[in-house]
C-alpha cells in the first residue's frame, strides 16, 4: 500500500471518532498543530463564515458539486483580484508542478482540472 493511501486510511478513520463533534475535531486539529501554515491564513482570510449561526447539513445531489463545494470554501478571492493573469498562470503552473514532483497525484489532477475549467494554461 502506497504510503498517501496509508495516511488518507489513517486519516479517515480518525476523523471519523467525532462524528457529531465538530469542535472537539477544531480543537484537535489545532491544539496538535494539524493545520498548515497556509490554510490558517486562509481560514483567516474567510469572509463567508462571518454571519453563519447554524450549521446545516449540506446535501449534494453527485460527488462533483460536493467537492466544488468544498473547494470553494477555501477559495481565496483576494488571490484572483490581486494578480494578472500572467502571474496566476506561473503560480498554478509550479504548484502543479511541485505536486508532480512529490508524488501527489490527486492534487495535481485536481489542480490541473481547476486550471483546464478556468482556462489557464499549463505550462
């Protein structure tokens, strides 16, 4: 078993013990320093959790709008203001990149998807 499957098996079935116990999870997560510096800013960032007050049960009619669902969550809006598009491409091209080059193939397949959906070019 490859080593990404034996942490993403790992990982589920972790995350799988607080069901119902979101806080708890956030506490964990944080207190065991789960989080990468690069999502706390992003999480810092977010806009769009400012007035929620109930957390509903969110249902997806396929696995496609789910997960642009929760890609959206982290989108960060300021990324696409702040830069041309010359910049963006060169950015996504060596994220792309160095996913390739570490192995993680999800993530490049899903980062080349995302530049293939929005039109940018790979490089």
């Amino acid at each position: 078993m490859k080593k990404d499957q034996i942490i993403f098996n790992n990982l589920v079935i972790l995350l799988t013990q607080f069901k119902t116990r979101p806080y708890y999870l956030a506490k964990f997560l944080i207190r065991n320093s789960c989080l990468s510096e690069s999502f706390v800013k992003k999480l810092n960032k977010l806009d769009k959790f400012k007035n929620v007050k109930n957390i509903d049960e969110i249902n997806f009619y396929d696995i496609s709008h789910m997960e642009e669902y929760f890609e959206s969550l982290l989108l960060d809006k300021h990324f696409l203001e702040e830069k041309t598009l010359e910049q963006i491409t060169i950015e996504l091209n060596e994220k792309l990149k160095k996913s390739i080059e570490e192995e993680r193939y999800e993530d490049s397949q899903k980062l080349r998807d995302y530049m293939l959906k929005n039109n940018i070019k790979i490089l």
